[in-house]
C-alpha cells in the first residue's frame, strides 16, 4: 500500500536541526501531505526564534512555537518530584518527563490544525519514541503515527547527507560534539560514541549544565528552599514560580558541580544503554524535599511511599505519564505531600549537596521532648518493654517450635 | 515480687564505660546475680585490653572479649549491601545491623556460662533495646532480658554519678563530648545534644570517621572495586577479607571526606529523632556496587529488588534480622546477586563519590552492537512499532470509551 | 499511685452483658469516676431499648444509645470493599472495621460529655484493644485509657461472677454458647472453647448467619447488584441505602448458606488464633464488586491495586483506619474506583456465589470487535511480533551471555 | 524477501487438529523446509496415538510424542501453587503454566533434530504466542520463530478450509463446540463465541471437568491432603506422585462441581477477553494449601508473600516463567514453604470447598494455651499496653500537631 496521500496534514515535532529537516522534507515527499512544525520551549537553552523561517524554507505549512517551561515544571517535574521519583536508584527522569508534554502539546496543535498525523525524529531503538507515542495515542487514540526513523531507508549518516543535499536542507559544517543530547529546564542528557565503553570515563568537556567540581568555589554554600505541599516555593526567601525557581536552583547547581551522574541503564525497549546526566537544580530539589518530609512525613507513610517508587519511576521512565495507573499512584503521592510543609536547609559544596537542617512552623512532628522529658504524658519507658515483648512474641513462638522439633 | 534472687547469672554487654560499668553493679546489687562482663569488637576502634580488668574490678565474675570484625563485615553488612538497604531513602543502618551480632554472642556466651539473664545499656526511649531483645529471644525464647533503663530510678546525670561513687565506679572526669554515640566498622553514629534542634548544622567537631571535605585532596582520587555475587572481594587489585576491605575504603572514604549525613528519621519506638552519621567506607561501596548491578542484572530484577529495598531496610532498622520474614527476603536478594561479578570505577573528590566506568568479563549484559550493527539478528527497528502498538492497546481503548461518554 | 481519683469521668462502650456490667461497677469502685454508658447498634441484631436503664441500674450517670448502622456501612464497610481488603487470603475484617467506628462515636460522647478517660471491654491478649485504643488516641491524644482485663485480677470466670454477684449485679442464669462472639451488620465472628482445636470442624449449631448449604434452596437464585464508583447501589434494581443493601445481601446471603469461613490467623499481638466467621452479604459484594471491576477497571490499576490489599488489609485488621497510610492508601483506592460503574450478575447456589455476567454501559472497557474485525483501526496482528520480540529482547541477551559463559 | 528456504527444519507444536495439521502443509509450501510434528501429553484427556501417522500423512518428517504429565505438575503447577499464584484475583493461570514447558520440550527436540525453526499455532491476538516464544527465546535466543497466524493471509475459517480441500487435509465433519478450549491436567478454559457477550452466563453443556453442582452428591465429603514442603503429597493418607495426586483432586472436583470460574480477564496484549475456567482439583489445591500456611507460616512472611503474588501471577500469565525476575521471586516463595508441612481437612459440597481443619505435627505455630495458662512465660497481658501505647506514638504526635494548628 502506498504511504503517498494516506495522511492530509501532519504536524512534526521540529528542532529545526538536520534530522528533524530532512523529516519534514521526507513526509511531505512520502507521504504527499502538508506538515505543521512545531517546537515547544522546555528550557533547552536554544534561541527559537529562526525555526519558523527554517521550517517554512523546508516546507512546512505552518510552524508553531510555544513557551512550555511554567506547565513543564509546574505540572510534570513537580508532581514527579513530589514522588522521589529516581529510575534505578539513580536517575531523575529528565528526558523521561519531558516526553509527555510536549505530546500533549504537540496533540492540541494537531486538533486546532485539523492534522490526522503526528510524527516525530525518535529512533527506533530508544525510549523517546515510545513516551512520544503512548502520549499521542492518550489524546487521540485514532491519531496516525509516522516514525521515520522505523520506516525509511537513510540509516547511515551518509544516506541522510544525501538526502539532504538533495532536498537542498543546508547541512551543519561540523556537528559540535559526536555524541547525542538532550536538554531542557530539568536536565541534560548524553548518550553515544565515547559513552558506548562503559568502563572509560566521560570526558570533561561532554558537560554543560555543572561547572567541573574541581573548579567549583572553595567555600560551601547554603540554600534554604521552602516547600508547600511538596513543591518547593521558595529560595533563600524569595519566592519564585516554578521554572523561575528550577532555573534559580539551576544556576546554584552549575557554581557547585552538583547533578552528575553517570548510568547504565535498563532501556525499556529491552537493551542496556550507556547515559550521562547531569542534573543541577533537580539534585537539589530532591535533597532538599527529603529533609522537609523528615520532619513532616509520617513513618508508615514514608515507608509506603517509598516501596512505590520503583514503580512510579518505571512509569514515568517507560512513558505511561498518561496513563490510569499513574494517575491513580499520584492521588496517593499527592495525597502525602498534604503535610510537608517546611523548609530545608541545604549545604553545596564541590560536587555535591546535603541537607543541613530542616524545620516546619506548621506540620513538624518532631520534638525533642518526647525524648527527654513529660515522660509521663506521652512516653513511658517502661512501655517499651511490652512492645518489644508483643512484637518478639511470633518470633519466640518459632524459636519454641524449632526447638521442640530439634529436641 | 522481689527481683532479688530472680536471676541467677547474668551476662551484660559491657563496654567499660561509665553506664554499663553502673549497670554491672547494679544488677549484682538488685538482681544479686552474677554478672558476666561480655565486649566484642566490631571495630569501634578502641582498645579492648582493659576490659576485663575493669569488669572484674567492677563485680563481674567473668568478662569475655570477642572479636567479632570478620563475622561482622561478612554475614552481617554484606548480605545487607547486597540488598542495597537504605533506611528512609538515605540511612546505611550502621548502628541497625551491629545489633544482632552483639545478641548473638551474647547468648552464645550466655549459654555456654550457663546464665539464665541477659542485660544491655540501651535506653527505653531508643530502637536499640528492640534490636538486642529480638535478638535475644530469637536464640532462646525464654531467656530473661534486664533492661536496666526501663526499670531503675536512676532517671538523670546526677543520680547515676551518685550510684557511681557511692559504689566506688570511677567517673570520667570529663566526658569529651556531650553527644551520645556508637561506633564500628560500618559507621559512627551521633545524637542528642546540640543535635535536637533540627535546623542547626552538626558542629564540625562532632566528624571522627570523615575529614571536612574542605580539607580533602585537591585532586580526585579512582578506586576500582571488585565484586563477586554481589560482595566485594578487592580494591584496586588486591584482594582482602571483608573487614579489611571494609577498612580499606573506611581510609579512602575518610581521606576524601565521604559519607556524611544529617537525618531526621523515624524511629521504630514511634518518634522521629535526629542522628548525624558517617559512613565512609559503606558509602563508597553502594556506590560501586550499583555500578556492577547495572552492567550485570536484569532490568525485571532491579525493579522488583528495588520495590523490596524500603521493607528490607525497616526489618534491619526495626531489629528484624533474626526473623524469617528477613531471611525469606534475603534468598530473593542473594538469588538476585549470582550475576553481579565484576569491576567498578569510583571517583572520589572532596566529599563524594561517583561511578564513573564499571565492567564485568563475565555478566555483562551490555552489548553496545545491539544499537547499532547486527539490527538483523537481535534488533529489527520496525518491531517497535509493534510493541507500543500493543502496549498503548488498552490506553487506547480507555480514550476511546472516555470519548464516547463525553460524545 | 492510687488510681481512686486520678478519673473524673468515663465512657464506656457497653453492651449490657455480665462483663462491661461488672467493667461498669469495677470503674466506679475503683477509679471512683463517674460512668457513662455508651452502646452503638451497629445492626448486632440485638434490642438495645433495655440498655440505659441497665446502664443505671448498675451505677453509670448517662446512657447513650446510637444507631450507627447506616455511617458503618457507608464510611467504613463500603470503602474498605472498595479495596477489595481481605486478610490473610480469606477474612472480610468484619470485626477490625466496626472497632475504628466505636471508637469515634464514644469519643465523641466524651467529648459532649467533658469526660477525661474511656474503657472498653476488649481483653488484653486480642486485636480489639489495639483497634479501640488506637481510635480513642487519634481523636484525643492526651485521653485516659482504661483497659480493665489488663489491670484487675478478675481473671477467671468465678471471680468474675464473686465480683458480680457482690455488687449486685445480676448474672444470666445461662449463657448460651461456651465460645465468644461478634456481631455486626457485616458479620458474625466465632472463637475460643471448641475452636480451640484447629482441626476439628466447627459445630453446626454456631452459624448464625447463614443456614446450613444442604438446608440451602435446591434451586439457585440470581442476584443483579449495581455499582458506582465502587459502591454497591442497588439490587435486582431496586436502589438501597448502604446500610439496606447490605441487609438485603445479607438475607440472600443467609437463604443460600454464602460466607462461612472457617480461618486460623495471625492476632497482631503475635499469636495465632482460630476464628470462625460468617459474611453472607459481603461474601456476595465482593464477588460482585469483582465483576464489574473486571470489565471497567484497566489491567494495570487492578495489578497495582492488588498488590497492596495485603497491605490495606492488615492496616485495618491491626486497627490503623485512623492513619495517615491508610487515609493515603485510600485515595489511590478510590481514584481507581471512578470508573467502577456497572451491574454484575451473580449466581447464589448452596454455600457459594460466582459472578455469571457483568456489563456496564458508561465504563466498559470490553469490545469484543478488538478480537475479530475492525483490525486494521486498532488491531493489526502482526504488531504481536514486534511486542514479543522487544519484551524478549533482555530474556535473548541474558541467554546469550549464558552460553557464551558456558561455551 | 522470499521466505522460500530461509529455513531448513522447523519444529511444530502439533495437535492432530486442523489448524495445526494446516499449518504444518503450509510451512512445507511456504518455507519449503522439513517439519518436525511434536505432540505433548499434558493431561488433555486425547488419546494421542494416532497423532504420527497423522503428521506423516500431511506431509512431516517426523513426529514426537512426549508424556510431561509428571514434570507438568512437579515442576511447573507445584511451584506456582506454592506461590498462591492467582491472576487478577480469580484465575489459576492453568493455560499460562502450561505453556513454558510445551516451549521447552519442543526446544530440546529442535535441539535433538538439529532444527532451526520452531513454530506454533497461536493467534496473534492472544497470550499465549507469547507465553510459547518467550519459552524459545530463553532456551535458543537465535532460533527462528514461524507464528502463521501473524504471516498468512488464512484470515477466515472458509479460507481455511479452501487451503485444507486443496491440500488434501481431511476436515473433520463437525466441530463438536462453537467456542474454542484448551485443556490440560490442571484445567480447561473455553473462550469465544457466546462468551463474547459478558453479560450473557455461559451454558451448561460448555462445563467438561466439573458435574453440574446441582447434580452433585447431597452429602458432603471430606479430603485430608497433606504438604511437605508447600508441595501435596497424599490424599487420605494414599502418598500420590504429583501428576496421580492432581488427577486424584480432579475426580473428586469433578463429583463435586468445584472450580467452576467465569471471567472478563486482561490479556497481556492489550485487550480484555472474558475465559470461563474449570480448575477442579487445583481449586481444592489452594483451599488446602492455604489451610497448612494457617497453621505453619509466619504471619509477616505471609504478608511478604501475599503481597507479591499479583505481581508473581502475572509474570507466569504473561509468560515470564523462564525468567531471572520469576526465578529469583521463586526462590523467596520456596524459602517460604520449608516449614509448610502439615495437613489440611477439607469440605466438598455442590460447587465448593473449605478448609474446616488443619494440623502440623513438625511445625505447627499454634498454641492455643498462649490464650489461657502459662500467661507468665510467654503472654503477659499488661505488656498490651505499652505495645498499643508506643504503636499508637506517631499517631498521637499527629493529631496534637493538627490539634496544634487548628488551636
């Protein structure tokens, strides 16, 4: 069946870059339908302002362009970080979360514009173009998905070369760095070339959004972020609106080095995969959100939380942003974050942050006092000592059972 | 009921200090038992050699010094770091899995002497009585446990140092610090005092186990640490026991001011308490052990290991470890390590640590030609159109019934 | 101390028997406080009318009688169905859940009334003391709890009756059955003498509830039950209040012989304990609730789900309904009961029910056309190979480094 | 590319039946290479002799005939019963187990025949063309996978039977039943047909492994089934192998009616599905299991357990058996089973069963004298106090906290 006329008008996730080009120019070839471009602004730290021009010299209908750091912070970094969400014990989802959004986006583009397709420059080896695609198929579940790089033929830098020399889509001189990235308010990714040997190092140039701690100030410094209800409001005293405050703490992670890491991951199209993150705002938040729960958050509550965490990031990792099962866990995240209301006092120094203090005027359940003194209102020694004798009783039971047995 | 003559031979937990050199007085006093003085040495790094002079000095009939470093380090932090236990997000549960040892050499001991009794020093306000008693009941479940703390009037300073030199004790002339602590090769561990405000940073002199990371080397410093079935086995090269390996990175973690953490954290007794710990050497090796993971387990496996580590963790904290909840946890954990067989690179800098390289010879489930060449045989790009296809399935389907009641 | 005046004044929950009569008595004496009374008809299918003067009679100053039958069903019963709660594989909490609602009612008399202490009737070797008390201390943290069994030394029967017959207190000439029992609008629980004996089976004569199966209709009989957001609304289409509902299953329930259990559990206290139960209407909810979960009700939420019952369900069964984690836990239920709306068919037969058929004409996820044709709209077949093959892809690598290791 | 040769042999799961007798024609002309027939006993109560010269006839090399009855149940329903496996909290995932151990012997014989290809006859909207591949790529990650089902364009029963009348394959006269079934020692599902409509209660005539509980005997009877290790090894004292003990429950299930379930289940392809099961003697199974578990387990190990037992369940539905996640979460659930010895008593009446005794001479937990006597050794009841009193601390820091705030 032939591709050409089976779809009136796509609209493109567009960078403005060579691979996006070439894909806009390759779907109005292949697919003989207009393409809508569109670039949302997440805080990658790139000038949007040429793309609509480019994308109208290559061909596009219509390019829209839209500022998403507010709804990206507010909406998607911050209900994640309310959860701890951590991929594998390491990761903050940076490009993960991004995903969605920018689905979303790109889907109320495609029902203003009347579009019947929407597509995208992920390949077909990563992660990117599933959270594309479960995102797509949320907001419009008949919604025709083109994904180039599994269906065309240029799969060698050279072919793609050739393509573009053709359509006469101007080629960069020299790409900056060999390696692949990804960047927005929340994080910066890397992945490829020298990354592919997972024993040898990352170089030192590779990073962009943290200072090398080597060169990071000698003297710590500390910040104080206030949080309500689990999302931090203000830093230092100032308050800030979310992607002001991401950014804030951005600037203070780049000074101290702060937000690096190094993985190898588990990709959710099945193969292991080599990334460099880095981090620096997002690092900070998390640290700083565990000491105000310290002080705020139930035990039980915690513990609960926690155990599902693993999940949580494995669906926000996997691309089930949109998803029931998400939403449901984030009733029970939110939910927990009712309480946790403080501020937290955080110390950078050269690589690395820690809480230092944390306090809350209003929902801290710490006292000092129940340790020292009214013992007689609240805590009684001597109570301890039922308790431990209630919860050793099965333990005591098994032990007389295994004995009886051995005897 | 009189407790004199209740109890014919005790064993204490003695460490010679002030306290538990009352407590031994005391239980010969009110008990009129015997007392057997017990002391091991896990690695507080204090010298030992006095003890049974001191106890004997004191009352004790006998005083039994074990060493209990090798046992320690191998079949107590090792299993647990295999789990990758973290207390609470962030508590490497120094002082939690020194507990259990103590109780299992004290019974030995008990049994061996013939005594009917037990006693510790812990407090009736803390997790540690808990964690010794569970222990003791696990290895005879009808021992009589004597917790001093929860029974005496001796309720303050004064009123010990008084039973103290009414007794002939010999008081410190000054204690050197007015915080509580405990020590031993895991971690050292801080509380009370200038502690019990929250929001006040742990004074600089409080550190034993870490140099200001302000002092540390200028220059980072590579370790390359070796595991097998998830317990490491050498450093940089050479081969060491368990508590010598421990101890190794202990020195490595100390010189580059590794480890620290100010924590305000829920204790099992029902109320939140501050600690400060250090945990050096135990802090490099998650480090690198989840290095080795990554490169040698399955992605399934960490995720169900991880949803386990927050319930793993509380057993450890709560004083679980002899219990068959623990041990039924630890078949799954051990199982999970059989993979984990290789090499990790850590770079440590001034108060840190990070994996920077990790590679297995015999595990690794990396292969970076799954994502480029060889597309044929392992990985056919085209086949994730049908993956998201089929998991998207049922997201679909809920839009469209969405749609529908909204149409 | 004395506690003779260390009380003002008392609530009790009363239930007119010989026990909470001599408990009554026993207060005045002992405490010298004021009594009141406090009985709730949680639909014990006793006549509760006779209550405050026997309350008088015995010495307390005020009776309060309620009738809490509907709030038990809506607030309590309905939303732990929600969940699905069972314990240990098989018990509906019956008893656990009625404890958290009497707790609540009798603080709030004491509240009304200015009272300063409350005492129940629950013996200090079962789950009812900690449920009660753990309600009485979430609504007032600082209140008297007075726990008779675990202070007087009435400990056996005959003492027991002394005390009564001294005080005048009026003992039932025979009490009916040798074991004890619990009774509520939800179920009837059995324990102790007989039961004693775990194999042996339960005597006919205990079932109160539910008639004999081979007593049961030789017919069976349809029930169709309707759900909102989780809650059963109406039967055979006629629309009931909870507390109705829940009747009217139950007398199905009781015609067919549904909801006997016959249970050996884990006590929270740390014994194991044999309890025979009956929950003839409940048995039928959750079999129906299941049904309509089944077509509304996505495969990853009801995975979630499911995998923390075991969880919600000891919460309850430990008497933590007043608890942050279970207030937390039950946003994520009832987040996933929104769409949870639908009619289940059910079949009644002898002892047991089984759902036969369920529809739902807003929430039904269920199309059976995905199975046969409009294939080329949401189902293509060949989209499974790329499914199976990604999902293998980890699975493949594994072997291959399996036999590469071996070769 | 012509499939046309690509493969030499190919090994086919074969059922005599006309699909698979189809596909073995079709694999013959469409790949041209040599097919293997294989055929497994699993229980499915057909008598496979006749099965050779069938798959000779339309065209086979050769053909296999195993008996895996023994290991079925040894090795694949012991194990998953072990577990308490039970799918979206009904199905006991009899298909599912099944499924893995068909794929393995099917390999070996690939093995054996030096064959490069295996394939089966599974649709591409099902379960279980996963459940056969995952199995083929864990035990050769390079084999070549034929699903017909997904290749040809035999989309239609007519065109089914145009390719049998043209090819010579004899189709049987009438298909006994209009709804599809699979059979094994351990179940039959049907699906299909009038189960397309969920509302609609499947028909009688459909029901083979269970009588009619309406024409079930009047009397009830009795089973003592007794574990070792979580695993029956005798039925009213007869020691049975696995296979003879679970087709021993089977009569007795059948008598009975027991095992019956109707279904609206979701595949792991996306969709729902509604499956009516018969489970006759693996329904008596677990009722008996969890009847030993009462009197011998732990209740946190339970707890551990249950909790993981969605997630255990739909790694075998999903056809993970041969996995690291399955095999690592099943050496927790054999941890488990060492102490589950003993002996449940169990009742059979008109279409169910209950456990209404148990006992364990080696490792029973039970006392009931921890309720009564002895009370000094082991159960103090006063200790009840201080275990609610420090249980309910967290609680009662909370409400003075939100006392604190409201006040």
């Amino acid at each position: 069946m032939s591709k050409y006329g089976s779809v009136k008008k796509a609209v493109l996730a567009y960078s403005g870059g060579l691979d996006t080009s070439i894909i806009l120019k390759w779907l109005i070839e292949e697919y003989g339908c207009e393409v809508v471009a569109f670039s949302a602004d997440l805080g990658q730290g790139e000038e949007l302002d040429h793309i609509p021009q480019k994308a109208k010299d290559t061909g596009a209908v219509a390019c829209h362009i839209l500022d998403l750091r507010e709804e990206f912070v507010r909406d998607f970094v911050f209900p994640m970080f309310r959860a701890n969400a951590i991929y594998e014990g390491r990761y903050f989802l940076g490009t993960s979360i991004a995903r969605p959004l920018i689905a979303k986006a790109q889907m109320e583009i495609a029902a203003k514009e009347g579009a019947d397709a929407v597509s995208h420059g992920a390949t077909g080896k990563g992660n990117d173009q599933v959270r594309f695609e479960l995102g797509y198929y949320h907001f419009d579940p008949s919604v025709k998905v083109i994904a180039p790089w599994r269906e065309w033929d240029l799969n060698s830098r050279s072919a793609l070369e050739a393509y573009a020399k053709k359509h006469g889509i101007p080629i960069p001189t020299s790409k900056k760095f060999p390696w692949s990235s990804d960047r927005n308010l929340l994080h910066i990714s890397f992945e490829g070339d020298v990354l592919e040997d997972p024993w040898a190092e990352a170089p030192e140039e590779m990073y962009l959004l943290t200072r090398r701690p080597e060169d990071a100030p000698d003297q710590p410094e500390y910040l104080e972020i206030e949080f309500e209800k689990g999302d931090a409001v203000a830093v230092n005293g100032e308050r800030l609106s979310p992607a002001a405050l991401l950014e804030k703490l951005n600037a203070y992670g780049y000074e101290h080095g702060i937000g690096r890491l190094d993985l190898l991951e588990n990709r959710y199209v099945g193969m292991k995969s080599r990334g460099v993150y880095e981090t620096p705002g997002g690092t900070i938040l998390e640290e700083a959100h565990r000491g105000v729960e310290q002080i705020t958050m139930d035990r039980e509550v915690m513990n609960l939380r926690d155990s599902l965490i693993p999940r949580y990031a494995a669906m926000v990792y996997n691309g089930y942003w949109f998803s029931p099962e998400r939403e449901a866990l984030q009733t029970l995240i939110d939910e927990t974050q009712q309480t946790v209301n403080g501020v937290a006092r955080v110390k950078l120094y050269k690589g690395h942050c820690r809480v230092v203090g944390r306090k809350s005027d209003t929902h801290s359940l710490f006292n000092p006092e129940f340790a020292t003194f009214e013992a007689d209102e609240v805590y009684n020694q001597a109570d301890a000592e039922g308790f431990i004798k209630l919860n050793a009783l099965r333990l005591r039971i098994r032990s007389m059972m295994n004995k009886g047995k051995a005897g």
